[in-house]
C-alpha cells in the first residue's frame, strides 16, 4: 500500500491534464410512400390477396430502409458545431503524436460513444483526458474506454453499492492515501488521472498481464469474469481500426 500511495503521489504531481473547452433516410420514406401510392392505383380495383401484392411492393423498399438506417451513424459527417469542438481539441492535445492522429482518433472515437452521451463537448473531454492519461501512463487508451463502459458505462456521476466513484469507479480511500481527501472523484480528469495510475501499477505488479490487472483492479484476482467483460468491449467497440 505504501509503494501504491508513493506512487500515485508521483504520478500526480507530474502535472495537469490539458482541458478542452446517418446517410439521411428521408428519401427512403417517399420512396416507400411512392411505392404505396402505386400499389393502391394498380391493385383498388382487383380481386387479389392485398397482403402478397403489398409485400412484393414494399419488400425491397423496406430492405433499403434498414440498411439506410444502419449504415446512417457511420456516414455522416460532423455538424459545425461537432467540427469546432474537434478542432479545438486537436489543437490541445498534447498526448497525440500530431493533429492528424488527434483527429481521427477523436473523430472515430467520439461517433461510437455518442450513444451513451449525446453531449459532445462533454464526449470530447472525457477522450481526450481518457487518451492524455492513458498515454501518460503507458496504457492503451481503447482499453481504459473499455474498462469505462464496463465500470460505469460512462456515468461520470456513478457510485456503486462498495461507494466506488466516477468513471473509473475508484474508491474515495485513495484519495486520504495520496493526501488529497477534498479532491473530487466525479471530476473527470481527477478519476482518470487516479484509474490510469492505479491499473498502471497493478499491470507492473502482475508483470504486464493484462488479465490479472484487469482482475486486481476490480477486487477478483484468480477470477476471469471481469477481465473477459472488459476485453469484450474492447473488441466489440474500441477496437483500434
């Protein structure tokens, strides 16, 4: 515990983080309601199932509808607003090897967490601050996003029944054993500061098995349930393109 504490106390006092301020389907709708129109000028006037002739008429609109509204999110491009957040973030992001990779990172990253924050300043800020902590403490930053949905699913405001807090979910005892006891833990770049430097320090311990950190790091060493939640979103959803 007293390495952990020296630690953390180390990393933290090597600086701040940085802080930052579909194809539309609207022609797939009338092409569909085309298609209705068409079937009740060709089939009112006839003796024949209207069941059969509106699948035959509708069937292949129906397929372009649901493949227009997967491949949506995918293809849009960003908004003005999105775009100058982007730009601002690139600008400031010193954990990134130039702005080309800050923006396509930020860019890619930031369309698959709008589902679970439609904000997109606040999006912004917890992957920047997730990809500078990370990199500062030599950790893949697609497995501390993974490691954050399967914690609090991106809850910065979390607690769980043990009272671990944030996005990272660490407990406030590590803030008394750094001296810090009036930080807050629902800050968002004091949590991932805190996480990355402890799941830091266990990967160390454990000899760079990312198993048994991802194990310690949860409270169930000897036990692969977590680690397995954790890599499952990472390849589900974080994976690095």
């Amino acid at each position: 515990m007293a390495r952990l504490s020296a630690s953390l106390h180390h990393y933290w006092s090597r600086g701040k983080t940085p802080s930052c301020r579909q194809k539309p389907v609207s022609h797939v709708v009338n092409a569909v309601d085309t298609g209705l129109r068409r079937y009740d000028e060709r089939h009112s006037n006839q003796n024949i199932s209207g069941e059969i002739c509106a699948l035959v008429y509708l069937f292949p609109l129906l397929i372009l509808l649901f493949c227009g509204a997967a491949t949506a999110a995918t293809q849009e491009r960003p908004d003005a607003e999105m775009r100058q957040l982007l730009i601002s973030a690139v600008q400031s992001s010193d954990s990134f090897e130039d702005r080309f990779d800050a923006e396509v990172w930020l860019t890619d990253m930031s369309k698959r967490l709008a589902s679970r924050i439609s904000d997109p300043e606040e999006r912004l800020l917890i992957l920047k601050t997730a990809h500078y902590e990370a990199t500062r403490s030599n950790l893949p930053p697609e497995m501390v996003l993974a490691l954050i949905q399967v914690e609090s699913n991106f809850d910065r405001f979390a607690i769980s029944h043990a009272g671990a807090r944030g996005l990272m979910q660490v407990m406030p005892f590590w803030l008394d054993e750094i001296g810090r006891p009036d930080d807050d833990l629902f800050d968002i770049h004091t949590n991932l500061r805190m996480g990355c430097t402890i799941l830091r320090l266990y990967l160390d311990r454990e000899k760079g098995n990312r198993t048994r950190a991802l194990a310690r790091y949860n409270g169930s060493v000897g036990k692969v349930w977590y680690p397995q939640r954790v890599f499952k979103a990472l390849s589900n959803r974080w994976y690095r393109l």
